[in-house]
C-alpha cells in the first residue's frame, strides 16, 4: 500500500515531495495543518476539520484557499492510498516568497498532504492506561489556532519519553490545566467530567467535541470551564481525546495515582463508543 505525498497538483511518493527552502512554513512556521483519520476505509469529520482549518487561515489572513479543491485532492488521496486505517496531514502555507518577515502582498498558499497509515496506540496503553507528567506551558498565545509551529509541544513531548511516561500535560505558573502536547484533557469528578473551555489557550479538538457531544447523548453531565492542578490530581478519572489519540485514560499524573489506578468507567465507556461512531461514520 502505497506512502504517498499530494503537491502542486500531483500525487507522488512521500519521498518525492520536496518544497522551496523559501516556502514561509519552512522559515517561519507560517503554516498551518490538520490531520485526519479514517476509519475501515471512512474518513471522520471531514467538514469538522476543514472548518478548523479554514478558520486558522482566517485567523492569520491568508489568501483564500477553495474548500472544495482542499476535500477533493484529499479523498482522492486517501483513495489512491488505499489504506483502510489512513491518517491524513494536510499542511496550507501562506506559500514561497523571500525572506521577509511582513506577509508578502501576494503569495499562493501551498498546500501538501500525505497519507500513512495511522501509527496506533499500543492496546496495552489502552486497556492499562498511561502515565503522564506536567510542565508549564511556555507555548505561545493562540494555541486555538492549528499552526505547525510546535517545538515546544515537540519538546515536551520528549520530556515525557525521557522520563517514561506517554506524554506531558501543560500547566500555567497559576496552577491552570490546559492541555497535552497533542490532544485535550478531561478529568472526571463524581461523574462530572470538566474539561478547559475554548478559549485561546488551547487547540479546539474535534475529539474533544465528538466526546462532548457523546456526552450529551449518553446523560453525562459536562462542565467546560478552568480547573487547577489540584483538582486534576484529586479526579477519580483522566483521560486524552485526540483524533488518533482517541480516548486514553491515564492513571497517573506526576507521582499521583489517578481513582484507584486503573482505567475508569467512564473513560473505557467513551472510548468504545467514540470508537463505534468513528467505525459508524462515513
Ligand atoms: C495541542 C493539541 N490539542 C488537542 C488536539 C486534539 O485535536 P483533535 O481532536 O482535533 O485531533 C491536538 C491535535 O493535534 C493538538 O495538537
């Protein structure tokens, strides 16, 4: 099954594809992506991501891009590929011009895919749940915009592989509970769960609006606002939501047990059925 990469209107092997050096991605981070997965053979909320997409090229004024053109090279992508478990990265920069730091007054924003299968999570941190450790937050200020400029999410990421935990939560000076590196945070308190509200200072995760909604249909109440630390620490559950992420509990959290350390009900419950409705979509 074929790796394969989608530029300047044709299709190619991923190591085919190569950009400008001037390509405003590459030198400022000026770009911004979504990623997709698919489920047996199913894309899942497609218009959902192409809504985030739009809106973070709205937020840094680039020029317009079609929508229409964005879903068709990627469902022929996926369809070239013909991989059942895809994951699709869609990466639109403002596009190729020299070296300056003022948008240029006219650029074509570049746009390039790539399809690889999608790299899952191990089943044992499924069924066990994960360990996670937290670090401020020392991102910048739109984290609500989906932009490739993610060192220090890649750095904490690495952080938590060096100290041999899944991934990092990012925690403000404050005490407040944002985020991980690539996916939201739910904590869960005598059945209520609470999760940080949309606000600049996290990415709106389509997961995590799926999960809500889910939610919703299954009576379980949902607050959506700031929690500390403190409370994380005291949750009877935890758990990630992210679009291959899924739902993974988590079981520890720094040196704190989470509930009674194994993965909580509400969060295999979430995660089956948010499974089942990305196995029902299409
Ligand atoms: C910082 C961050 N938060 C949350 C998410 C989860 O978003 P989604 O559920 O749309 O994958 C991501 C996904 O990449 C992310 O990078």
């Amino acid at each position: 099954m074929p790796e394969l990469a989608y530029l300047n209107g044709k299709f190619m092997p991923i190591e085919s594809a190569m950009v400008p050096i001037e390509d405003r991605g590459y030198q400022f981070g000026d770009a911004v992506y979504e990623v997709i997965a698919s489920y047996e053979g199913k894309l899942f909320c497609v218009e959902e991501h192409l809504d985030r997409l739009e809106r973070s090229m709205r937020e840094l004024a680039f020029p317009p891009v079609s929508r229409d053109e964005v879903r068709d090279t990627l469902f022929e992508l996926f369809k070239r590929s013909g991989f059942s478990r895809a994951g699709i990265y869609i990466q639109v920069s403002r596009g190729v011009a020299v070296r300056n730091h003022p948008f240029p007054e006219t650029s074509t924003p570049q746009i390039v895919m790539t399809v690889r299968e999608v790299s899952e999570v191990p089943q044992e941190y499924r069924e066990n749940g994960i360990s996670v450790i937290t670090m401020t937050d020392f991102r910048w200020g739109r984290c609500d915009i989906k932009t490739v400029q993610l060192l220090p999410n890649t750095i904490a990421k690495q952080r938590a592989i060096e100290a041999g935990v899944y991934d990092t939560i990012f925690v403000t000076e404050a005490g407040v509970v944002r985020e991980a590196t690539s996916s939201n945070l739910f904590v869960v308190k005598n059945g209520i769960l609470i999760t940080h509200p949309l606000t600049e200072n996290i990415l709106a995760g389509i997961t995590r609006m799926v999960v809500i909604d889910l939610c919703r249909e299954l009576d379980l109440p949902v607050e959506e606002r700031f929690y500390s630390t403190d409370e994380m620490f005291d949750a009877d559950e935890a758990f990630l939501s992210g679009t291959t992420t899924e739902v993974l509990p988590i079981v520890q959290i720094d040196e704190k047990i989470i509930g009674d350390g194994k993965i909580g009900p509400i969060a295999s419950r979430l995660s089956a059925v948010l499974q089942r409705r990305g196995l029902e979509s299409g």
